[in-house]
C-alpha cells in the first residue's frame, strides 16, 4: 500500500509541477493526460483510487486558472493485450503525458510498445 500513496503522490506532484509551467496567453491550451488503469474487475480497486487522485488534481489545477489539464483514463481490467489497445487510444486522442499504468502485467506490456 506504501508503494501505492507514493504513486499518487508523484503523480499528483507532477501534475502541480506542470502546472507551473509559464505559459504566454497566445500559447495557453490544455495538456492531455492520459492514465491507464483497471476500473473494473478483481484490481478495480486500485485503477480507481489512481483515476479519482488524478481527477481531483487536475479538477484543483484547473480551478485555479493558467494552464489547463484535461484527463483521459482509459481501463485496462489488469490485462496487457487491453492495456496496449488502450495506450494506442490515448496516443490517437493526442496524449501529451502519460501517467502510466497501475498494475505491474500492464505496465511491462505497454513498456514494451
């Protein structure tokens, strides 16, 4: 569970470290995060702790105006083919930052692409 709270932890970390980025008014747009998780099946529990401290992050950025965040966690039900197609998904919709993958199966999958 340690090795969890540090995961969100850095993640949200970068996500407030991006967030003080300068950025002039011709050029401010919205970051595309993406994040890969499972949100269903036996590990759900652990893709939607990540998904709702990303969300809420984001959601606490954006609030505050500047650079904007838009978050995109596509669920990859702790399988590697599933988690490949949806990193693939998240290039095409033009992710600029990955958070990564939750379980250790997926991330080695994805690792490899």
């Amino acid at each position: 569970m340690k090795k969890f709270t540090k995961f969100v932890a850095t993640a949200c970390v970068a996500a407030l470290a991006l967030s003080a980025i300068p950025v002039s008014a011709e050029e401010t747009g919205t970051f595309k995060i993406g994040g890969i998780g499972p949100i269903t099946g036996s590990t759900a529990v652990y893709g939607q702790a990540v998904m709702n401290a990303a969300q809420l992050a984001v959601d606490e950025i954006n609030a505050e105006g500047g650079v904007q965040f838009e978050l995109n966690f596509q669920d990859d039900e702790n399988d590697q083919e599933t988690a490949v197609n949806a990193y693939n998904t998240l290039k095409d919709w033009g992710m600029q930052i990955l958070l990564g993958t939750v379980t250790s199966a997926p991330c080695i999958a994805v690792g490899a692409e």
